[in-house]
C-alpha cells in the first residue's frame, strides 16, 4: 500500500480547482469522433467525455487530459533520463520514487492548462500494466485516489493498447480493422486488430525487444543512456555494407522475432576489433549503421510477410522505435507502389506518454468500461488477455 502523507492527501482531496483564464498553449486538438464506437452513452456524466490519463510504467511520468470534441486539451510529460543515465539503465526503486515526486504535480499543471476542474472529468485512466510493478502502483493508486475523490470511474488501462491507438491521435487517423507492428523497448509484435479490444498476435519476439536489443548495443559501443536514440544517431555517420551481420528469422516462416543473436553478433565484432585495440570513430560508426540497419530489414519484411498474410491495406507503427527515421523511410519504398497505407504516432507520442492513456480511456469509457476501485498493476500481461 502506497502512504500519502497529510500534505498529498490534501492535494487530492482538492486537486484540479478550476482555474479562470489558463488555456491549453500551444496543443493541439485532435478528436476522437472519427473512431467507430458502439452505441451507447457509456457512464460519463456529460455529452462530451473528458478523461485524464496517468502513464508511470517505467522511467517517464506522463499526465493528459482528453476531450471527445476538443481532443487533447493538456499534455504533460517528465522524463526520467538524467536520474538513470548514471547507471546505464533504470533503476525500478529509482523509478517508483521519482513518480511519487512528480505525479501530482504534473496532474495539477495537466488540469490548469486543459482550464477543467477534478470533478468535471468522467474518469481517470491509468496504465496497469506491463511495466515495473512499483512504478504501476504509484499511477495506479494516485489515479485511483483522485477518481474516488472526484466521484468517477478509474481505468486500468494495459500500456501496449495505449501503443497501439496511439496513431489516432493523428488529424489523419487509420479506421478499424489495421494491422499493427508494436516496437519498443519491452516488446516487439504484429497485432491484427479488427476493432477495440479485439487483438489477435501474430508474431512477437522470442527474447530481446527491438528496443532492448538498441540499448544493449548501444552499451557495446559505448554510447551514453539511453541508448536507442544515441545509437540511431551514431548510425547516420556510419558507412553501409562495412559489417555482414545476420537477419534474425527471415529464412524462417512465421513472423516471429529475435534480436539475442544480432546483438552478440555485434558482440563479436566488437571483441574482434578491440584485439587490435579500442574501437576507432568510425567502426563504432560502421557497426551502429549495420546493426540499425539489420533491425529494420527485418522488422520491415516481417511487416510485409504479415500484411500479405492478413490481406490488411492499414498498417500502423507505434512504440518507441517507431520514431526511427530509417525504419519510417524503408518502410514507405516498400510500400509505395502498394495499396497499404502506414500510419505513425508523431514522435513525442512514440514514447511512453499520458495522451495515448487518456484517448484509450474514453473509448472504453464510451463502449462501456465501468472502472474499478481496486488498484490494478500487472507487470506482466498480454494483449490477448483483454
């Protein structure tokens, strides 16, 4: 059980009073009215639904606020970055604390810039999982804590579906059913979607996520944390065709994934150029150009192996990694005499963040989700369980 002290408590108790003239600066408004729902009016208290979404999975505590009409009214979002990057990862007590920290604040600027009170939401959505199970349990009993104060509905919302409608955020959204290539740091996977809530696997990865297998070798070059970025950014200075490393499971059928053996085949590399002394500028250059490329050929050709499989003509991309410049480029070549359209988050919506929580919240609001009063946090769960 999570403690909030006195002081906490009262800010709970009274966060989100309104504030008069405060606007939403500068973000922009995206509706959900595109999205097919099902009928009905769901258990929000007024015409538009607005719903404040809490992400705090791992190293990032975002907070949003959404309106159907008026689309995203507020967006905030602290990263974690200069805390871990000492240790080379994240550390998950680290974490934990750095949320209780920042959460509340967060929630209140969230609700000043969106000009909305607490109690004039119709729910608070909270990622419940996958993720680090103390960093859940901050979103899941803060959230929690202000819905009961405020007399509505808390959502337990699983993060990889937040991933994967995040792309209707968008002026231009994908309509239902697409297909979806999920990669981030956790995980790596082909999803045919039909509809919300209905999700069907089709590959996912054997062992390192892309992301994972980015930071692992980004650490193998000596790149700073995180690592997914820094590499990508190295990556452009490198020459092509400088190391031959392996497409992991492209000779195999299926559109399962593995990164393990890319990246100790870096590994080797390394080892090897490193008996003839440290690694020059240019081979850490080289060898991030080959190892980002290797990802995205593969991750592009499963991608089209399950497009032809599944017939889908929408293909979205989403998740940390679906913010890497190379991976967006091969993929619209591939498709560009195709009748499949790719849709993408923009980049600050690739990463882990309160809006994509916020927006999954009111459309299961509006298909009927009643909410809990018991604090959910999963660090593990599937995309199949819901």
């Amino acid at each position: 059980m999570l403690v909030i002290s006195n002081a906490h408590a009262g800010q709970i108790l009274f966060l989100g009073a309104k504030k008069t003239g405060t606007t939403a600066g500068g973000i922009g408004k995206y509706t959900a009215q595109h999205v097919e729902l099902q009928s009905g009016s769901g258990p929000g208290r007024h015409e538009s639904l607005k719903v404040l979404g809490i992400e705090t999975s791992c190293d990032e505590t975002g907070v949003a606020v959404y309106d159907e009409r008026q689309g995203l009214m507020s967006h905030q979002l602290y990263s974690q970055i200069q805390t871990h990057s000492r240790f080379g990862g994240v550390v998950p007590e680290l974490a934990s604390r750095d949320h209780i920290r920042k959460l509340l604040p967060l929630v209140q600027l969230s609700l000043e810039e969106a000009d909305i009170a607490g109690a004039e939401l119709d729910a608070v959505a909270y990622t419940a999982g996958p993720g680090l199970i103390g960093a859940l349990l901050v979103g899941g009993t803060v959230g929690t804590g202000l819905a009961v104060a405020w007399g509505i509905p808390a959502l337990p919302m699983h993060h990889m579906e937040a991933h994967l409608l995040a792309p209707l955020l968008e002026p231009d959204p994908p309509q239902f059913p697409f297909l979806a290539l999920l990669v981030s740091g956790g995980h790596t996977m082909l999803v045919d979607v039909e509809g919300l809530g209905r999700y069907r696997v089709l590959g996912q990865t054997l062992d390192d996520a892309a992301g994972e297998a980015f930071d692992k070798t980004a650490k193998l070059l000596g790149l700073p944390y995180p690592g997914g970025p820094a590499l990508a950014e190295l990556a452009k200075a490198g020459r092509s065709g400088q190391f031959a490393l392996p497409r992991p499971m492209l000779k195999k059928p299926g559109l399962e994934f593995s990164f393990s053996g890319l990246k100790t085949a870096v590994m080797l590399e390394v080892r090897k150029l490193e008996a003839s002394g440290p690694l020059s500028a240019s081979d850490r250059a080289d060898l991030a150009n080959a190892f980002e490329e290797a990802v995205v050929d593969t991750l592009v050709a499963k991608s089209l192996r399950a497009i032809k499989q599944t017939g889908r003509d929408r293909l979205i991309v989403a998740g940390g990694v679906g913010a890497n410049t190379r991976l967006r480029q091969q993929l619209g070549a591939a498709l560009e005499k195709s009748p499949v359209s790719v849709y993408y988050p923009r980049p600050e919506f690739c990463t882990d963040n309160g809006a994509m929580v916020a927006f999954a919240g009111l459309l299961r609001l509006r298909n009927g989700a009643q909410g809990s009063l018991s604090v959910q946090a999963r660090a593990r769960w599937t995309l199949e369980e819901l």
